[in-house]
C-alpha cells in the first residue's frame, strides 16, 4: 500500500535496520526501543491489524512468530521474551500494517501496562 509506513519500508523507500528477511516476512529494529532487543516484524503483505485478519492470512501471521522466535534464538535472549500484537488504538496499535513486537534482553513485568 501506498500510503503505508511499513509497506514503504518492506520497498526500500524508507530505510530501516533489517535483523531478518524472508520470502513472507521481514524483522528489523524499532525506532524507539523499549528493551535491549525490540524488533518488529511484519507480513509482507498488508494486512491491517490481527482484527481485520483473515483465514487466509493464518500462515503468514504464524511465520511472523516463527520468524521472531528465529531472532531471539539468534540474539541468545530466549531465557525470556515476549511477542506482542498491539491491537487497535486503545491497545497503542500505531501503524497499521499488522507487525509483532519481539521484547526481551531484561526483565519483562506481567501483567503488561
Ligand atoms: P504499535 O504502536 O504497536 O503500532 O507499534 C508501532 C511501532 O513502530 C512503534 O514501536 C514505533 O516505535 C515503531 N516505528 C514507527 N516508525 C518506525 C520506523 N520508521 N522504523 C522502525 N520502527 C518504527
Ligand atoms: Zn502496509
């Protein structure tokens, strides 16, 4: 999409720190971390957020955590992490182009704020 922040990163328009790449998915660094390791990792194709989902979108949605559980086992941070998706704006979803936070390398509170 056009008009989308991550879609232009997935093109190359808008640069970013790419951590991991594949055919369906790509993980790089957030902007504004929130712990040691803070990637984010999105679907390449657009799809809005988790409510707007689809069956069809099950697998690359599962490759998103697998991909994140790829980075953590690389980063040696797999003691404790955590894969978030910040659903609609009252959970703080920012952009919409659905992408899971992958937090670890401290300690990590439960509940969540
Ligand atoms: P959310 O609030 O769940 O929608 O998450 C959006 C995330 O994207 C936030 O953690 C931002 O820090 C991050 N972010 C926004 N713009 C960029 C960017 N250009 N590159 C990397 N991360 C970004
Ligand atoms: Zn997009």
């Amino acid at each position: 999409m056009k008009d989308c922040l991550f879609c232009r990163i997935i093109a190359g328009e808008i640069p970013a720190k790419k951590v991991y790449e594949d055919e369906h998915t790509l993980a790089f660094e957030d902007i504004n971390p929130q712990a040691p390791t803070h990637v984010l990792v999105i679907p390449k194709k657009h799809i809005r957020g988790l409510k707007e989902a689809s069956p069809e979108d099950a697998d690359m949605i599962g490759l998103c955590h697998l991909a994140a559980a790829h980075v953590a086992r690389e980063r040696g941070i797999e003691n404790g992490y955590r894969t978030v998706l910040n659903v609609g704006p009252g959970a703080g979803q920012s952009v919409f182009h659905l992408h899971l936070h992958l937090l670890g390398g401290r300690d990590l509170k439960w509940p969540p704020g």
